[in-house]
C-alpha cells in the first residue's frame, strides 16, 4: 500500500480508491455535540479505553433522541439508525460519500457504521468497535484504538523537524498523523493489512494525503531508508501464545523487543531519535537495565532507558488477563496458569514496562542510561524535555572533575514551577519549605530550601557555578569550599532531569 488513497488491504473496512468528501464529516460531528468531553460524559472508559458500564449506556442512547445520541449509536454502539435520523445527525456530509468509502453501510433497519469513530484533540480516529459493545468475538487482527500505550509513546516522542520519519506498527495511524506535522515524508509500516486500511483511512479523513503505508514485519519494508525519528509501540507482550497481531509477537518473551532495539540504530540517520515502548522480562528488581544494555552495546546511539513500572509475575499476568477474564472465574484460572508458566519457562522473575529513547551520534564514545521514572509514565508531551536530558548528560559525560562542572555557566529552565509551603508565625507568614517541579513532560519534583532556591535564582548563563556559590557563601557569610561539593551534586541531578541546561556558549565548547 503507498499513500494514503492508495489502495487498500483485502480485509479492510475502507475503500480508499473510491471517491468521496470526508472533510465535512468533523464539522458535521462537532455541529452536534460529538466532541471528545461530551463523549467522555456519557461512555466510561478505562486508562487503557475499555468499556467499564456498557449497559448504563445502551440505556441512556435509548431513552433519549438527538443528533449526538444517534451518532454515539452508530459509531460507539455499531447499532444500526434510521436512514432519517442518521442523514440529520450528519449534515452537512454526505450520506453517499461515507457510504462510498466504507465507513457506512445500508442494511434492513437503515444506516450502520463499519468502524467506530472517536475524537482525539484536533483529529478524528476510525477504530475497531469495542467487543464490549458489539458482543462479537475479537479477531486476531483486531485493530486497537487509541489508549495510554499510545498516548505514553507520543508524549516520550522528540518533535523535531526532520525529512524522514517512521512509525512503525502504526495500527490506527495516531504516531504517523503526530509525525507528519512535523516532517517532512512520513512512512506507516505494520504486519496486519486491516490495520493499513484504518491508518490510511485516518490520513485521509484528517488530511494528511502524503502519509506512505506499507505492509510488512518491523524494518523489512523500509530496509533500504534510513530516518530521522522513529517511533514505536510494538506488540511488547510477554504472553504465551499469539491471540492478537497488537499484542502479541508470537515470539518467546521479549525477542521481538529485542530485535526491534538492536535494529533500530542501524535505520537511524545521524542526530536521529528513536523511541520504543516496551516490556521486557528479568530476574530480580535490581537487574532490570541489564539485559537492554546489552542489546544497545557499541549500537552507535546514546541510549536513555526508563522504568515506569515494574511487576511481579502474578501482577503482571493479572495486568493483561484481568480485564479479559473477569467474569469467566474457569477461564481466568486456566489462562493464569498458563501465563505463569511461560514466564517462568523464560527465567522472568520480574516484567519492566518502560521505553527506551536512542539518538544516532557518531565520532565518540556513546553513553547509556537508565532511571527508574520518579512519577511514572509522563502525563503530557515530554519531547523538549528529552531533548534537554540527552544534551545534558553529553556534557556531564564529557566531564572529567567537579572543577570543571564548576566552571560551567548553568540556565534554569522556564518549564519548572516553584512552590513555597508558608506558616503564621509571630503574626506574618514565614516560608516554611519550598518544592520545584517541571511543568511538562515527566513532572519530577523535589524540596529545595532556601540556599537552593538562592542558587538556582542565579542560573541566567551569565556567571559560573563557582560564581554563584562564592555569592551564595559571602551573602550567608560562610566559607565556600565545604558547600562547593554538595551544590555540585544537586546542579547535577537537577542538570540530568532536564531543569537546567547549559548557557549555549558553554555548549558548543
């Protein structure tokens, strides 16, 4: 499949080759009220955007008669409307349009959707209906829509402009359409043909008409380019068996993780990035970078590894089966049998959750680093972060002393709030404590006291760090020598979180 209205694959819902006006659909669905905030008033979902009350919700379409509760009937429910009620719900689109490409069908009670239809900020996505609703057995090329994996693997995505990007498994097409504002090609890669129709239905419905699609397995159909970005929420789950294409690899354990890793580097242009969502299994609690650092040896990248979550083998295998086999006590007994079994056939003691970042750079010893996150998976866009954590720790590498760190000139980032907690005392307020934390991306945070605060007031970029304490020690009237170390040590950490960076002078020396 190349581009967005080129071709389609067999087991597709969409007919991309046929002609059809989709641009009036999102106004003709916002005319009406079907917006991402008034959805959430009225289908609950989970963090991972299962269904949690589908029969309140039955209730409540039936009971009421307006155009937004006939478009959650078709495009929520997959219930069929009446032709009438369906054509007011959609003006000014045309009914012939979206029964031209696929997305609406006749049958005997009037119009049904073939696809779920869901908002997410500026766009539009067309997904599979959820089993929840519909009562119909999940096919193994079910195509998932949007939930936290996804969200999580955009917000830890560097938004650089770049000529080539790739998304790779890109299911409904959400990491292509976020790459595409920001390159220049972008390439859609997956295994599963069904999933290609809904992305590239998607890149037509929010028009993004330049999007590639090709279908294959990991790099295979791109072997010949190389990019700047690549981005990946592969199918990264331990489980014993293949039941669905994007969950399961059908490898043992994390081999598919691993092979993704280890070939990722070799795709990358030089600056590139590349970000992997990812579980991966090991022994005990503290060896869990291990076996990821060994897949990145003498790959060419600087590599940042981050845990999010880490589990035993029972929490682990409740956290996929759970949602699945709740109301089945027989199954889930039986299934958890099975996936405790497989995990220890792998030596798993214990499955990460994380994702690893890795930028292209030549010409130089490269460096590894992993971190437990301190607040879990990021809640916002962390991108920019990212980017401040990787030049950070280049110039922390390339430090051979605390004199030097001393004599760079450091700059408090904007993205960063600071708290002070006050107290009545004597009748007037007293600062009593004070915490700093970033405002985007991983929202680290900590107590800073009063000489911190002192401290990171000076990081304009306009004096040295040995500068700074030097002030700081004569306004305290304190000797600067025993603090120089300790502010050494914080400047660090807070330099390798992304809070300070380096006055650009100091980094292109």
């Amino acid at each position: 499949m190349s581009g967005a209205d080129g071709g389609q694959s067999s087991s597709g819902p969409f007919r991309l080759d046929q002609p059809g006006d989709l641009s009036r659909l999102r106004p003709a669905l916002e005319n009406a009220g079907y917006t991402e905030a008034a959805i959430g008033n009225v289908v609950l979902l989970d963090r991972e955007g299962t269904p949690l009350d589908v029969v309140a919700l039955r209730r409540r379409v039936g009971s009421a008669a307006s155009p937004f509760h006939t478009l959650v009937q078709l495009f929520i429910l997959g219930t069929a409307a009446a032709e009438e009620a369906a054509r007011e719900a959609l003006a000014p689109a045309e009914i012939n349009d979206l029964e031209a490409v696929g997305l609406l069908e006749r049958c005997a009670e009037g119009l049904r959707a073939r696809a779920a239809l869901m908002p997410s900020g500026e766009l539009l996505f067309a997904r599979e209906f959820w089993p929840e609703f519909t009562r119909r057995p999940t096919s193994r090329d079910y195509v998932l829509g949007e939930g936290a994996a996804t969200r999580i693997t955009a917000y830890l995505t560097v938004r650089r402009q770049g000529e080539l990007a790739l998304d790779m498994g890109t299911g409904t097409g959400y990491q292509a359409l976020m790459a595409a504002r920001h390159a220049g090609r972008v390439i859609a890669t997956d295994i599963n043909g069904r999933a290609l129709s809904f992305a590239a239905f998607n890149a037509r419905l929010n028009g993004f008409p330049g999007i590639e699609f090709r279908q294959g397995s990991l790099f295979e159909p791109v072997a010949q380019e190389r990019f700047d970005l690549i981005v990946t929420n592969p199918p990264f789950v331990l489980s014993p068996k293949a039941e669905y294409e994007y969950r399961d690899s059908g490898l043992p354990g994390d081999t598919l993780v691993e092979q993704v890793v280890r070939q990722a580097p070799g795709m990358l242009r030089e600056g590139g990035y590349c970000t992997v969502l990812m579980n991966w299994h090991h022994r005990t609690e503290e060896d869990w970078a291990e076996r990821p650092a060994g897949w990145l040896a003498s790959s060419g990248c600087d590599a940042w590894l981050v845990g999010f979550q880490d589990y035993d083998r029972i929490g682990y295998a409740v956290t996929w089966l759970f949602p699945e086999c709740r109301r089945d006590p027989e199954r889930y007994a039986e299934a958890m049998d099975h996936w405790l079994a497989n995990l220890e056939h792998l030596g798993a003691g214990r499955v990460s959750y994380g994702a690893v970042v890795l930028r292209r750079r030549s010409g130089g010893r490269n460096w590894f680093r992993a971190d437990v996150s301190p607040s879990g998976v990021p809640t916002q866009p962390a991108g920019a972060q990212i980017e401040r954590i990787f030049a950070a720790q280049d110039v922390l590498e390339s430090l051979d002393s605390e004199e030097r760190l001393l004599g760079l000139r450091l700059v408090l980032t904007p993205e960063h709030e600071m708290a002070h907690f006050l107290a009545a005392q004597g009748g007037q307020w007293v600062v009593k404590g004070a915490r700093i934390k970033q405002t985007e991306g991983f929202p680290c945070e900590g107590n800073v006291d009063r000489m911190v605060g002192a401290l990171l007031a000076g990081c304009d970029g306009q004096r040295t760090l040995a500068e700074l304490v030097a002030n700081l020690a004569g306004a305290l009237g304190l000797d600067p020598a025993p603090i120089r170390l300790p502010c050494c040590r914080l400047m660090r950490t807070l330099l390798r979180w992304g809070f300070l960076t380096v006055a650009p002078h100091e980094s292109r020396g």
